[in-house]
C-alpha cells in the first residue's frame, strides 16, 4: 500500500501509561489526550523543557504492533509495553507520518520525530533491542486537539 497515493488506515490495539519515573507501564482501555499537553494519567503530562516551554515531543508516543511481533519473532521475549511507548497501533506505517496531522480516535495528532529505541530499553529488556528496532522504534507527536483515544479506535492519516 502506498501512504501518499490516498488515506491511510489502522487501529489502537493498546495503550500503556507510566505515573511516575521508572513505575511499569500500565495498560487501559482508553484515556484522555489533551491539546499541547499530554495524555491524562501519564508522567510526561504538562512535562516542560527548561524554560518553561511544553515539550510537544514528549506527549504521546506510539509504536506498530508490527515492531513489536517482528522483535518476537526473533525469538525474543518482548511485550507491547516493553517498547515503553503510549499507543501501540495496527496498519499503520508510523514512520511516514513525521510532520503529518493524523487521528487516533477523537484526538488530532501531529508526528513530531521517529523515536528511536535507546540504550535504556536495551538496560530494561534484552541486548540487541536497539537492533532490532532500528527504523521500527516508533513516533513522537504532539496532541493538537484534545479527545479520547480507546482500544480499538480508528487511525487514520489523508
């Protein structure tokens, strides 16, 4: 399927939500994303850079259920909430949406930046995660409307 050759189609398969520094991601069946500000219960919620500026890039962050069945597949022992991401969807292509607006349920997403896996997920699962979701780590975006985001939601990106 070609991104740009029209809409682009998926679901919300989960979500997961930390409260705190290094609390375990939890998973719920839906929360609230609010507009430049983060997604309600999550510890980067109203997180600002120095300076008091809101950090857009730190409000909601997704990964492809397609990732994160690859890295199984390897023989791995990974859980969608070891990739330490909010959102986890199906059938859509994250990477192609930096600098996209895009709907995830009732909220307006922008993609900010890939989020590429770090040396801290690899302290926290297995040596040669960072491999092996090179390209697959996942997306950062900012919330630019507010709305609720629900297990089985649609996503969608024109």
């Amino acid at each position: 399927m070609d991104l740009f050759a029209g809409p682009m189609h998926g679901s919300v398969e989960a979500i997961f939500l930390a409260g705190a520094r290094g609390a375990p991601r939890t998973a719920v069946e839906h929360v609230r994303a609010v507009a430049a500000t983060g997604l309600e219960g999550d510890r980067y919620f109203g997180h600002r850079r120095g300076g008091g500026k809101r950090d857009p890039e730190r409000q909601v962050t997704l990964i492809e259920a397609e990732a994160v069945d690859a890295v199984r597949a390897t023989g791995a022992a990974f859980a969608p909430r070891d990739a330490r991401r909010n959102v986890v969807t199906r059938g859509v292509r994250l990477n192609e949406l930096v600098g996209r607006t895009f709907r995830v349920g009732g909220a307006l997403l922008r993609g900010t930046e890939r989020c590429d896996p770090c040396s801290r997920l690899t302290r926290l699962t297995y040596r040669g995660v960072e491999r092996d979701l090179r390209d697959r780590g996942g997306l950062r975006a900012e919330i630019l409307e507010s709305g609720d985001i629900r297990v089985g939601d649609p996503v969608e990106a024109e």
